[in-house]
C-alpha cells in the first residue's frame, strides 16, 4: 500500500446523488480516490454501492453531483467515453462473453485502443503472469471457466483496456474462501504496479485488509471514513460488519 500523504486526488466525487423514481438510492455522497492507492466502499447489501459505481462509469443517470477524474469533470460523458479515459469498470457477477474464447474476450478488453498489436500483445502477457490459468485456458470456451477463473478473465480483460483506475463490484462474491484470498492478494499485486483501484465490497474484512482510504455507506449515506486499518479497529464497522 502506499503512502496516502504523498497522494493527490485523482478522482473527486461531489454530492453525487442517484434515484430510481421516487426512491434515492444515494444520498449525496462526497468521496475521493488518490492515485496510486486502493480505495474501499464497504457496507450491505442494498447500501448504495454498486449504485455509485454504475454513476461513475455513467451506467445510471446522476439526480445531481460532480465527478471529476484528472481534472476533468465527465460528469456528462457517455459510458464509451469514460472507459476511453481510463475509468474501467469490472461488473459485478464477472459478465464474461460465454460463447467466446478466453483469448477472444481479453482481446476485446483492448478494443478501443489504438497503440498496435506488439503494446496490446505486452499487456496480454501480463495478464496472463498475473492469471496463468488463463493462459492454460486460451483457447478453450470462457462458459466453461470456473467461477474464480471467470473473476480473473473479468479483471484481466478490464486491465487489457489499460486503466488509470480499475473499478471492482463485489470481486469475492460467490466464491469459494481460498479463491477470494487469490484475487485479493492479486489486487495488491496489480496496485503495486501503480494502477489505482476502486473497490466496492460486502467482504468487509477481507476490502479493508488491503484498503488504504475506506468509505463505510448506509442506505445512500457515507456514515465513516479513514484509513483501512482505523475502519478495520472501528467497534462501529466490527459491531455492524465483522460480528464483534
């Protein structure tokens, strides 16, 4: 992790406000993620947290409030764009390309670059470094991956469209135990290479473990702030999430 001191902001997020009908599923909230670190919003289902990330990658209209990213307000910008920009996100339930290879879907994570074949075929390498059951799997169908071998191809295909900031919902959900420590120590991995990360989990622990900024939402509202380790020593956030 690094040291959050020597980090500015890269995103800046302003009484961003979302709601369905006559419903708001987030309330205004105001957070910043600094480059080069990983950034947590934790809480329960139903809190607002997905919500807030199909706002920043401009899956969902905005009732009100500013996004900013290295310092350029896409508040307005379509989805396309923001990917273009850097902003990639991951989806929750990994939404992997079934009838195509594992190859053929990591290739699309790169198609709106526009730097060649040798850049393109670099990055595919590193992906599969960091996953080397992808690349055990290449050519076979990405339906018949396991579960956690479709997280790897959800996150490598993300870092195939070069991010400035990966975003994850709910990374570890439906996965078996020792899965969940493999992608999350593979998320510290990918942090340290620079890449900053904005990570949306119910996992509690396991987000605040590797967190160097956490943000704790409740039905629309950000209640708590910090560092991953104060949030983690919190008895509010061990009363609430971490039974005690």
């Amino acid at each position: 992790m690094t040291n959050s001191s020597e980090k500015t902001p890269l995103l800046q997020v302003e009484g961003l406000k979302v709601s369905f009908g006559h419903v708001d599923a987030v309330k205004g909230i105001d957070f910043e993620l600094r480059e080069g670190e990983i950034t947590t919003l934790v809480g329960a289902n139903g809190a607002g947290k997905s919500t807030t990330l199909l706002a920043l990658s401009g899956l969902v209209p905005k009732a009100a409030g500013r996004v900013r990213f290295a310092q350029q307000d896409i508040s307005a910008l379509a989805p396309h764009k923001i990917v273009a920009g850097g902003l990639v996100q991951v989806a929750e339930g990994r939404v992997t390309l079934t009838t195509l290879t594992v190859l053929e879907n990591l290739e699309l994570g790169a198609y709106s670059r526009r730097d060649g074949k040798a850049a393109r075929a670099q990055d595919l390498e590193k992906v599969f470094a960091l996953f080397p059951r992808l690349k055990e799997r290449a050519g076979g169908l990405a339906g018949n991956l396991s579960g956690g071998e479709q997280q790897m191809l959800a996150i490598g295909r993300a870092l195939m469209a070069r991010p400035r900031v990966l975003l994850l919902d709910e990374p570890s959900m439906g996965l078996a135990p020792i899965i969940v420590q493999e992608i999350f120590h593979t998320l510290r991995t990918i942090n340290q290479s620079g890449l900053t990360i904005f990570l949306v989990e119910q996992n509690v622990r396991q987000a605040l473990k590797i967190a160097d900024r956490a943000y704790v939402i409740e039905t629309g509202r950000i209640v708590l702030q910090g560092s991953g380790r104060e949030l983690l020593g919190n008895p509010k956030v061990q009363d609430a999430y971490l039974g005690g």
